[in-house]
C-alpha cells in the first residue's frame, strides 16, 4: 500500500491553513487536518476538506490548445509555445512594449509570480503586469500604505481569538475566512465584545454584541460618526494621538458633523446603536478590527480603508497583541502576488518602480534596461484594450469574464484584443476566447510558496506528477522568455525564492529550507530573522501613522424611480470565487446547487415575491433570472446575490465605476430593480 | 478463546517492527516534521520515525478499512454491464492502535456486516490484524472510561499490549492474533506469573480514570426525548456544516456514490465519505429536506450516536476519543454536550 501524506498549504482562501493531501498508489483520496501547524490547528474548513477533489477532474485541460477556425486544436508545446514567442514578439515589434499585458495570479504561487512580473518588465519591457487582488484588496494596499506605510494585515491570525473586542465591518468571516471565524468564535466564548457592521445578519452578526445593519456604501459615515462619539466623549487615546500619529486636526475637523442623527441618516443605523458601539470599541482594549470586500469594492475603497486605519488610531489600537487593523486577504496568495510585484508601479516588495535608485538595482539584477514608467491596472489594461491601445494580453489563472465588474464590458474589451493567452486548469469563460490555452498544474502538482494573510510564506508541496501535458505554471513562463531569448533557468521553485530574497527586503530571510517546518511572517530581514508577527510595533512603517481627513460619497449609482434597490454581492461558504473549482465538487456544490437573491420578506411582499419563487433582478447592464430566497437577514430595500454562477454571472449586473485611486470596481452596491417572474 | 499471555522487551519494538515491515504492509504511528503523529504505512527503513508514547494519532485506522474514497469498480465497454472490480484488500499489520480506536472498529464490524455485507470493507477487515496499544494515562480530550472503549480492551482485539515499565505484556485476543504472535515468535516469550500481575495492576490503575458522564444517564435523557432544545440551538448555531467532526470520527461511515472520470480516462463508479451534517445529505430533488433545521441536524448525530446505535447494536456509536473536540470551527464541544445531556 502507498499511502503518503502530504504536507502544503490549502488553494483557496487567505488564511492559509495547512493540511495533508492523502495520495493513494499516485491518485488523491482524501485531506486529512494537521494539528500542529500555526493556522490550521486541526481543523479544515469546509472547502479545504474538499481540495483534493477537482486535482483529478475529468475537465482538466490536458494538452495546450490553440484555436483554428474558432475552434480548440490539442497541440503540442513546441507549436504552442511557437505561435505565443512569435506573436508575443510581432506585437511588440509593431506596437511597442506597452501594448502588451500580462495578468498574474494570486492563485499561484510566490515563484510564479515573481517570474510573470520579471518576464513583464525584463522581457517584454513593460510595467503593465497586474492580478485580480485589484478587484478585491487594492483599496487596502493604497489606504494602509498612505496611513500606515505597509499595506498588509497588521496582526496574526492567532491573536483574534485574545482581542478583547472585534469590530467586523463588511467581513462574513464564518463565510469567507472560517478558520478566522473560529477565532472570533473562540474570542466571542472567552467574553470578547464583538460588534459586527453587515447589511445582512450574517453569522456573526447572530451572536454579536451589536449589528449594526448600515446601508452598503455608507461605511465612511458610520466610521465617521463612531470617532465623532469617541472624540465628543474622550474616549480617544491621547497620547498614542501626540506621539505615535500626524494629521488628527485635520481628520477632527472632518469628523465633526456625523454627529448620531446625522449618521443616523445616512446609514439607517439607530443612533443609540452607534453610541453603543463606539463606546465598546473605545473601551474594550485590545481591539481588533477585521474587514473584507464589504470595504474595499466600493468607488470609495481606499478612503474607507483610511476610514478604518483612523479609527483604529484615534483609539490606540495598532502596534500591539490582538489589536490593529486587518484585512482578510481572499485568495490563498493574495498577498503574495501583491508582495511578489504582480503590480504594475512596484517591483517586489513595493519597491516603486519610477525611483531611479530600485530601478538600477533591478536593471543590475536582471542584466536589462527597464521602464521607468508605472504600466496600467486591469482596471486600465481592459480600458486600453476596448480603445485599441493593448493589443495582447498573458492572463494566468485568471477568469474576469466572470469575476470582474460589468462582464459586458470585460467582453467587448477581449475581443478587441489581437492576440489572448490563457494559463488555467479548467476550460473558463476567459479561455474560451483565448487564442492559446497553456495547461497548468494545479496546486497539487507542483512545489514553491504562498503568503497566507498574515503574511505568513508557506510551503505547498508537490503531491502528484502533472496531469496530462499539463506543466507548473512557473515553469510555463520559463519557457515562453526562454524561447523569446531571455534565459529563465531554474532548476527548481526554491532557486526562485533564493533570486527574489536578496532584491525584496521584506523577504530578506526567507528560503524554502528555513520554511520547512512552520512559515515565516514577513518583514523577515534576514537568515536570522525570526519574522514579523504583527507590524507598527514602537513605530509606523511609514514613521508616524496619518489621520485622513474624509468625507462620504454615496456609491457610483444609488436607487432611484427605476432600479430602487442597492444590490450587493458577495461570497458563500462553500462556494469559492467564480466557482471554477468549487462547482466541479460533489459535496460542495450540492449545498448550494442553483443561483439565488436574497430580498427582505416585506419588499418580497409588495412585489409578489414568493419564498424560492423566481425572479429577475435587473440592472442597467444586464438581467438575471434566479430564485428569491425571502430572508428577514437583509436589510429592507437591498438585495443579495452571489458571484458563484456561470449561468447566472452576477458581475453581468455589477457596476465597473470604480475607486479612482486604487481602481477597483464597485461590486458592493449598485442600483437594481427585481420583479416576480409569474 | 482464553487470552493467551507474552512478554515483549521494549528495546526489541524496533526490531520487531522491521521484521514485520520487510514482509507485510506495517502501518504505526509515525511523527513528522511538525510534530503531528499519524497512523501511516512504514517502510523498512522508516521504522525509527515509529512513535509509541503518544495520546493518539490524528487519523483513526477508519480509512485503512474504508478510505476517504475509492472507486468500487471500473467500466470497461460500453455498456453498464461491462465493468471490473477494482479494489484491492491487502494483508495489513496495524501497530499501536488505542483502544478506542480498535472499539471503533468493532463498531464499524457491526455496521458493515449487517443486513447488507459490505465486501470491501470486510475482506480489508479479514486480512488485518490490529495490535492495540492500551493507555495509561488518563487525559483530558478523550473519555474511554466513560463510553466503556479503554483504557484498556476486555474483548474485540487481535493483540493488546499493556505497558509495564520497560516491556510489554501481550495479550492475545483472536486467531488471528495468535498467528502474528507465531510468525514472530522469537521476538515474543511466554508472560511469568509477576508480567501478569505487574499487567494487571497497570490494567487496574488505569481504570481509575473517572468517568465523565453515565452513558446509560446519557441514553435515558435523550430516549426520553426531554433535552431542552436550547442545547440543539446553540449547537446548530456554532455549526459549519464542514463535516470535520465526522469525517475525523473513528465510527461515522456514511458514504455518497457518484460515477467519476478521471483525466486518464478511467471511469469508474466511487464512493466518498458523506456527513450528515451537510444539507445535502438529506434533502430531496425539489428542496424538501426531513431534518428540516440546523437543530435537527444536530440532534440526530447525538441520538444516533448515544441512543439509536445503543437499541441497534447494544454500544455507544461514540468510542470516546475525543477528536471531534479538536476539529470543530464552531467550538461545538461533543463531551461538554453530552454532560449537559446528562444533567439535562
């Protein structure tokens, strides 16, 4: 019998759990949990529990594809990789470097990541290289960098459970993160106060100490009016104000006006609820404050980041144990891909890419001129493409035909597009208009790191061989440089890490050897470095922490005589993202089969909305049909869908205005109409 | 069959664990990198990662017997007639097995050969032989002593040893048993008069552990159907539905069976290991579901577990090892629940 377990680090969300991967005479059977790793703790969630089981999925795309005549060819690497070199080439030969993009992936690894934003810059010669953390975490990465000067989660997720206090604002963590619902859950047992700001009464909000049910995109008010109360009633930290931060008379004086009635108005929040809950948040010490893309997938994400970073200043909760500010990063290497450089003003570890001083070092590093010039967001490559600026785009991974906003638009924008190249595991909506389909291996097929929200580098392990031709995505990129004359040579993923360790400060210390046993948080300076388990400690990255002075703005599109509804989307428990992997398991998709809104029984009423009824919500982009699930959960007058469905894509509704300094769309609230199909 | 009685040195463990690895499928405890302890296949050479002082492995021999999933046959034409079984049931040693766990199996023995006999599980059973690792320490997650599974075995084990200072005395248990002892006969001497006594009295001490509830108590509260239901509130309340507590239990057995396709093209009808705390187990094409709420399928894994398994097969379907405790997202705690039961 050969039976191994297999160590490595889960694929889907940002915690980061480990868990063995059982393989059977060379076919995966089943996880089993480990107990004695930081974050899993014997415990798997209920996706982690069923990783194993899309690795060997019939649909897996064995062979490269190429289309001729509209229709998918298997071919052979050499062909495949041939048309990609010499189109890749033709176009920045014709066009110029900037024409090209490449889109990484936060569902791979570190090394991958590394190597898509090198052959970005060092062979194509261009800064356009981006991810999909642009749709969902950006808004965090500008807001904390402006205030704290690093842009990452503050503390570990084991501290959660010791706050004294949690402040959950857009965050459905028993959904979205569960290994970090259980902390709250372990806090919430141990006497923490929790206070859970959600549209929706979500799991949390169940046993929470407070719900504070504001309308979606009205979070700048309520986190305004929260530091009015805490200020009016002293209750603010002094001197952590004087010595530790610059800018609190600027942020007061904004602050100012959401007094409770005011708030009150805007969010639909009874005052005495807010009172109430900036009193907890001010006194209960330490107090840790957790979001999601319930803050940061709005037109104003990064100023609600900002929001968030002021609150958490005014009341001296950053720098220590179980307090801080921390977002919950939502794919598994997420912040990793951010770290890596998967973006297009940086090179890894935020080092911009217009000082002259970094851009030497890399230029020395990699042997070839670079640009000076920050590249284009997807936001903007997809912009760039529908006007004809962006001629080819290398997506890895990647599926925004169904993840990003206004799908339509993504659509249009893609068939502008002279040349498209996909790297993916499954046939995707995205691939299917690719000229080119690279198969990659999925994450049990191949060996490197991703960096968990906490920014914590883990190890996965390879457990099977590739399927089919299937290669590491890593390995895919090696070739396409290699072929158009710029060697990648790496005889393994941890000679990669050993590459980017010395240019990326932050990750000074890192190796896989050092990794083997448990992960280390980054900053981790150097080979004696213990890592970082929470950041700002005695002082700010960026020095001082800085108050922000910011006003509220309503969402790009609020309800009106036509579409009067707010409609927010958001995640499942046992659905992950577009659902690519999570629709082809068994056991998750049979709890949540079919598409569904969510809407108040008293505006289910009114239209003639039965329980499980059909209905169709509508937008100014798009309808769908789907059933009504009628849930006093929700807030009256908003409705609630998830993104998990390609037969009913909800970012065909979603709204594309988007933050315009971060860039990310406005997937949390955008205006809907929804009539009872009869 | 009168237990037999022998003395194993300690110091002779390595050796006799090597033997038995060079001839047959060795399964043991082995420690890694992590410090996690997990019952896994040990080659020849990987005897020394071989762990016997530990509370209890992560994983329970379950899956040597009936596996997280696992194709039952493959079709080979075209026709659903045309289609081989494909498992295979392998001779296996499994070393150092707590008692609870080897309960479990007993357990698992009932379910699978009752009115229908599973063929694949109990031809895996036919061919293993067990050898049991009793415990002497009490300790704080598990409770053996009080579903009557340990410290110690009286019966339903092929091998037990008891720990007394530097060896083991050996008991066997059951012909198949007996025949491990044979075919490693030099490593085994027959017990003295003071091994057996030294055995009992370790046997003796380790029954001291109290108890932490009156399983009967316990079947008597639910038959009567009188548990407040505040207690099935706040269990489905913490509930994930992630099926972990199942999954990770030694005696839960619930399968699916689906028809699966590999990328290599074998097709081949699976099962996989289902929970019943998934909404999807029970509910029927059209949405209906009989449980009904979260409480309902909370209080169904307690009755059936405590109370139904009790009428049907005369044990507690919960062998008290406590690894549900471990794994729970919502911090549902099964032991402290089942006090509340009791006291309920």
């Amino acid at each position: 019998m050969k039976l191994n377990y297999v160590l490595t680090t889960c694929p889907y969300c940002g915690v980061g759990c480990n868990f063995y991967l059982k393989v059977k005479d060379g076919h995966m059977i089943g996880v089993a949990p480990s107990r004695n790793t930081h974050i899993a703790k014997g415990r798997i969630c209920v996706k982690g529990q069923n990783a194993w089981a899309i690795v060997e999925h019939k649909d897996r795309i064995k062979n490269p594809l190429i289309k001729k005549g509209g229709k998918f060819i298997e071919s052979s690497w050499i062909e495949a990789l041939g048309l990609v070199t010499s189109k890749f080439k033709d176009i920045k030969r014709r066009h110029g470097a900037d024409s090209l993009g490449v889109w990484s992936s936060a569902r791979c690894t570190n090394e991958l990541n590394y190597l898509a934003q090198k052959f970005a810059r060092a062979v194509l010669g261009t800064n356009n290289v981006d991810h999909c953390a642009r749709t969902c975490h950006s808004p965090t990465v500008a807001g904390l960098i402006r205030s704290f000067g690093s842009g990452a989660m503050t503390n570990s997720i084991d501290e959660i459970k010791d706050a004294k206090c949690i402040f959950a604002i857009g965050s459905n963590a028993t959904e979205a993160h569960p290994l970090i619902g259980w902390r709250v859950r372990s806090a919430k047992d141990k006497g923490a106060k929790l206070i859970v700001c959600d549209p929706r009464r979500i799991d949390m909000a169940e046993y929470a100490d407070i719900h504070i049910q504001h309308y979606p995109g009205t979070d700048i008010a309520l986190l305004n009016c929260l530091m009015n109360i805490i200020i009016s009633e002293s209750l603010h930290d002094l001197s952590f104000i004087k010595n530790r931060t610059e800018g609190f008379d600027d942020m007061l004086k904004a602050v100012s006006r959401y007094t409770p009635a005011y708030a009150e108005k805007i969010t639909g929040v009874p005052k005495g609820l807010l009172i109430k809950a900036a009193r907890i948040y001010a006194t209960e010490s330490p107090a840790s404050i957790i979001y999601t893309l319930g803050i940061t997938e709005h037109t104003v994400g990064t100023e609600n980041v900002m929001s968030i970073a002021n609150l958490a200043m005014l009341t001296g909760n950053v720098g220590k144990p179980s307090s801080g500010v921390n977002p919950l990063r939502g794919q598994n290497n997420v912040q990793g891909a951010c770290d890596m450089a998967a973006l297009p003003d940086v090179y890894p570890g935020y080092q911009r890419v217009d000082d002259p001083a970094i851009q030497k070092k890399f230029e020395k590093a990699w042997g070839v001129a670079l640009s000076p010039r920050p590249g284009l967001t997807v936001t903007d490559q997809l912009i760039e493409a529908r006007k004809g600026s962006i001629k080819a785009l290398y997506m890895i991974g990647e599926d925004p035909l169904r993840s990003d906003p206004n799908i339509n638009h993504v659509r249009e924008a893609l068939e502008k597009l002279e040349f498209l190249v996909v790297n993916e595991i499954f046939m995707s909506p995205t691939a299917e208009m690719a000229d080119v389909i690279l198969p990659g291996a999925s994450f049990a097929e191949k060996t490197g790191t991703f960096t968990n929200s906490d920014r914590r580098v883990q190890l996965v392990r390879k457990a099977i061989e590739p399927i089919g031709n299937s290669r590491p995505d890593w390995k895919i990129v090696c070739d396409i440089a290699s072929k158009m004359g710029y060697p990648f040579d790496y005889k393994d993923t941890a000679e990669i890490m050993d590459e980017l360790a010395p240019l990326t400060p932050i990750y000074g210390g890192i190796s896989h050897k050092r990794i083997e046993k448990a992960g280390l948080q980054w900053p981790c300076l150097d080979k004696g470095h213990p890592g970082t388990q929470y950041l700002h400690k005695d002082k700010f990255s960026r020095g001082l922490g800085k108050f922000h002075a910011i006003e509220d703005k309503p969402p790009a599109e609020v309800p009106d005589k036509d579409y009067p509804f707010i409609l927010s989307t958001g995640r499942m428990r046992f659905h992950y993202n577009v659902g690519t992997m999570t629709r082809r398991t068994n056991l998750l998709n049979r709890e949540f089969p079919r598409m569904f809104v969510e809407i108040n029984p008293l505006d289910a009423d009114e239209l003639g909305i039965r329980k499980g009824g059909e209905c169709i919500v509508a937008t100014r982009r798009g309808s769908l049909r789907m059933r009504a699930r009628v849930t006093s959960g929700i807030k009256r007058k908003v409705l609630w869908m998830s993104f998990h469905y390609t037969e009913a894509p909800a970012n065909l509704l979603t709204n594309d205005a988007f933050c315009p300094i971060s860039r990310i769309g406005e997937y949390k609230a955008c205006a809907a109409s929804v009539e009872a199909v009869v | 069959m009168a237990h037999e009685r022998f003395v194993i040195n300690k110091n002779d463990i390595p050796g006799l664990l090597g033997a038995i690895a060079s001839k047959e499928v060795l399964i043991a405890p082995i420690g890694n990198e992590v410090g996690d302890i997990n019952l896994l296949p040990v080659s020849g050479d990987d005897v020394s990662s071989v762990v016997l002082d530990y509370e209890n492995t992560i994983n329970s021999p379950k899956e040597f017997f009936h596996p997280d999933s696992e194709a039952l046959f493959r079709f080979t034409g075209a026709s659903h007639d045309d289609a081989d079984m494909v498992y295979v049931a392998e001779e296996i040693v499994l070393f150092g097995v707590r008692p609870c766990d080897t309960a479990a199996l007993g357990y698992l023995d009932k379910v699978f050969s009752g009115d229908f006999e599973d063929e694949l599980y109990l031809k895996r059973r036919d061919k293993s032989v067990v050898i049991t690792l009793g415990c002497t320490e009490c300790h704080n997650g598990c409770f053996c002593t009080s579903t009557g599974t340990g410290p110690f075995l009286e019966s339903g084990f092929d091998i037990q040893l008891v720990p007394v200072a530097t060896r083991y005395v050996v008991y066997t248990g059951s012909d198949k048993g007996s025949a491990f002892i044979e075919r490693y006969g030099k490593y085994f001497k027959s017990a003295k008069a003071v091994d057996k006594r030294d055995a009992e009295l370790a046997v003796l001490k380790a029954a001291k552990c109290p108890p932490k509830f009156s399983s009967d108590k316990v079947y008597d509260r639910l038959s009567s159907g009188k548990v407040h239901g505040d207690l099935w509130k706040d269990v489905a309340s913490r509930c994930q539905s992630c099926g972990s507590c199942l999954f990770i239990c030694p005696t839960c057995y619930c399968f699916t069976v689906y028809d699966n396709e590999r990328p290599d093209g074998e097709k081949t009808r699976c099962r996989q290991w289902d929970a019943c705390y998934f909404r999807g187990f029970t509910r029927m094409a059209g949405g209906a579901d009989p449980v009904g709420s979260g409480e309902g399928m909370a209080k169904r894994k307690y009755n059936h577990k405590l109370w139904h398994d009790k009428d049907r097969f005369g044990i507690s379907g919960c062998v008290g090892c406590g690894r549900c405790n471990e794994s729970c997202v919502g911090n549902v705690n099964w032991l402290e629940n089942i006090i509340r039961i009791e006291k309920s």
